[in-house]
C-alpha cells in the first residue's frame, strides 16, 4: 500500500520502505522544473546534502491550501524552518516573504532580478539591520542559517 510522500506500508502500517526524501512530492518537482532555482532556495538559502528542497504551503494545508504550483514555494530544510519561527514569532516578516512568494508564483518562471533583489533585501533587513525587531537572543539562533545563505555577487 502506498500512502503521501512514497512510504510504503504493509498491512499493519510497519514501514517498508521509502521511494523518495521525506518532504519531496511530484509538485515539488514541478515547481524545480519550471522555477529552476538552481542552487538556491526562494529566501536566499543554498542547497546542500543535509539543506534540500522542501515544498512549502503559502496558503497552509489546514486552512484548505492544496499542493500546487499555485499555492507553493521551493524552500530548502533551513529556510522552511526559518520561515515557521517567523509565523510563530513575528508576522510581519512572515507576510513579507509570503508576498515575495506570490510575485515569483506570478512570474512562472525563473526568478528575475528585480525578485533576487528584494529578496536578498528581505535577508539584509532580516539578519543584518534586524529591522523585524528579532530579539537578538533568537537571532544567534540563527547564525547557522546565514551560513548558507547565497551570497549577492
């Protein structure tokens, strides 16, 4: 029996086996192929082996939000959790890159320039002028995150 994200279970629910990285979906995959974010996720974070691509629900599942390219972003493991702490802890950043998310879900395609503009500038006021007011406590928590983050040429 095959259930969400390829696991594969017998009768009893044990877990045989897993086709695909937890996360990973048919629509993500759509979404590499006509968005090809390169090495990058859409808040600046680059890919490595533990920091994948994740897709992520700009409408949340729980209210109704489907997984479609519509409704999707491409985000890897770090920039997804970081975008949850800023659900949970300061909205108006949330909304921000909620926003940005909609714009590139508008262009269908690879992001442009003005896009990688606003935001890499998203990051800046974010991690480097602070200007969401994150208590600087939380944000040394952080500090692994702008490790991989891409940096602007």
């Amino acid at each position: 029996m095959k259930h969400r994200h390829g696991k594969k279970y017998k009768k009893n629910r044990k877990y045989i086996e897993r086709e695909e990285p937890k996360g990973y979906s048919n629509v993500l995959e759509r979404m590499i192929e006509v968005y090809e974010p390169g090495e990058e996720d859409w808040m600046g974070f680059k890919t490595t082996k533990a920091n994948r691509f994740t897709f992520h629900h700009i409408r949340e599942r729980r209210r109704g939000g489907k997984e479609v390219l519509e409704n999707g972003a491409i985000l890897t493991n770090f920039g997804h959790k970081f975008l949850n702490y800023l659900d949970s802890h300061n909205r108006v950043a949330y909304e921000d890159y909620q926003t940005i998310f909609k714009r590139i879900n508008k262009s269908r395609g690879p992001i442009d320039d003005d896009l990688r503009e606003d935001i890499y500038g998203m990051m800046l006021d974010t991690f480097y002028y602070n200007d969401y007011n994150i208590p600087e406590r939380e944000l040394e928590f952080y500090d692994q995150f702008t490790k991989v983050l891409v940096k602007k040429k």
